[in-house]
C-alpha cells in the first residue's frame, strides 16, 4: 500500500466515479443511539461544508459521486441534503440505490430476515444499545461483542454478521454487499471496474474494496488497498482524498 501522496494524475485518467463509505470517511465514526422499549433516539449526523463544497467540485470536474453506507435512506438523505442533486445513495451494504428521487432495489432480503428479526429481538443483554431502523438488513448496536447474537446468526447458513466495533450488521451472505450495489450501479452508469475509484475504513467495506479499479484503505489496519490514508490525521479521510484528486485534475 502507497500512501495518498503518491496518487497520481495518471491513476485518476479513468475515474469516471468515486464511492464514499459515510461513517469514519466522511463523517467521524461513531452513532448514537438509545432504545427504550418503542421508542428509539437516534442522532443525525451531517456532513460539513467543506465536504459539501469538495463534492460540488469533484461533480463540476465530471466525476459521479456514489456514497455507500450500511445506513438507511432517511438517514443518509439527511446527512446529504445539500448534495442530493450530485450524489447517488446506496443504503443498506448494498441493498438498493437512491438516485435523483428514483429507487433501484438490488437485493429482496424479506425470505431471510423475517423469521430471525424476532429471535434477535427476544436477546437480552445489557451490552445491546438498540436496533437502528433499517428497511433489508438487521443493525444492532451494541457496547460491546453480544455472544448471544454470534451464536444466533452461526446457525443461520445464508446469514453473515460483522461486528464493527459498535454494531453488528446482519445480511444475506454474498447477496447483501456494498460490492453487490457496486455492481448494480456500474450497470445503471454503464461503467466498468477500471473507472471506480473506491474508498472505506471498516470490514463491510472490504468486498467493495476489491471491486473497484482504485481501492483506497482509510484505515490500513483493518482494509487494504492499493492507497491508504490515515484514520486519525488532520483532516477526515474523505476531505484527504478529495483534496488530492482536486489538486491533480
Ligand atoms: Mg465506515
């Protein structure tokens, strides 16, 4: 892996898109969120204007914009208000994609989620925060690794989870994957692997890493890429990235 510094004018010749993960790449890591019996208190998030400014910038320069988070549409239609005229969304590890008010479904998860939604649900435990809503896949945050749900989701051969240190996602194995929407999207803007460039810090990135031309890690210890940029620097590694690709171009 190269740090950032040495992307090149010449690496960036065939972007013609560039997929964002939100949470530690665009906004800090970390989601607040308290669940008491039915009602649940969920913080928004938003993005600041300088990100805001470098996003308008990049699509002035003809690059598509693509944020690909494990959050649902409400949320990321809130935290991204101000860029919704330049950016597509793709919620939900790959589930579906937002783009200019039309909805594209990629993955019907239905079948898989409904039986074992309620056995997660009866798990109790003092280290479960609460469910964030979502629509086709199952988050729980937790404080800490809940044993339980580990054991629940192991007996269940179609299901992955991955625990990302404050949540575990659940979805459908090989079905429900930023890597499956990636796919979805390079199909509806007719583009192929050598045009994306791709950035992420967390393991429901590391499919989506390995799909895209360029993969930029933005936290080496857990993703590897073809780039890195720091987790803890200066600037998020979101504004890092987009500060080098608009100095190139
Ligand atoms: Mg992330």
């Amino acid at each position: 892996m190269n740090p950032i510094q040495k992307l090149e004018k010449e690496h960036v010749k065939k972007i013609k898109m560039i997929v964002f993960d939100v949470d530690g790449v665009l906004v800090p890591r970390g989601t607040r969120i308290k669940q008491v019996g039915n009602t649940t208190i969920l913080e928004t998030k938003t993005i600041e204007k300088k990100q805001i400014e470098q996003i308008k910038e990049l699509n002035k320069k003809n690059f598509l914009i693509n944020i690909s988070s494990g959050r649902g549409l409400y949320m990321l239609q809130e935290m991204f208000r101000e860029v919704l005229p330049f950016v597509s969304l793709t919620y939900e590890n790959g589930s579906a994609t937002w783009h200019k008010g039309k909805i594209y479904q990629h993955v019907n998860s239905f079948g898989y989620m409904k039986d074992i939604f309620p056995k997660l649900r009866r798990v109790r435990s003092s280290n479960i925060k609460g469910f964030e809503p979502k629509e086709f896949i199952i988050t729980i945050h937790c404080t800490k690794r809940v044993k339980e749900i580990e054991k629940i989701i192991r007996g269940e051969r179609k299901l992955y989870t991955v625990w990302n240190g404050e949540a575990y996602d659940v979805g459908i194995k090989k079905y429900q994957t930023k890597a499956v929407g990636l796919r979805q999207i390079m199909k509806i803007f007719k583009l192929e692997k050598k045009n994306i460039m791709a950035i992420g810090d967390n393991h429901n990135d590391y499919e989506l890493l390995r799909e895209a031309g360029i993969a930029i890690s933005a936290d080496k210890s857990r993703l590897k890429g073809k780039f890195y940029v720091p987790l803890n620097g200066k600037f998020l590694p979101a504004d890092t990235l987009m500060q080098k690709i608009l100095s190139l171009i």
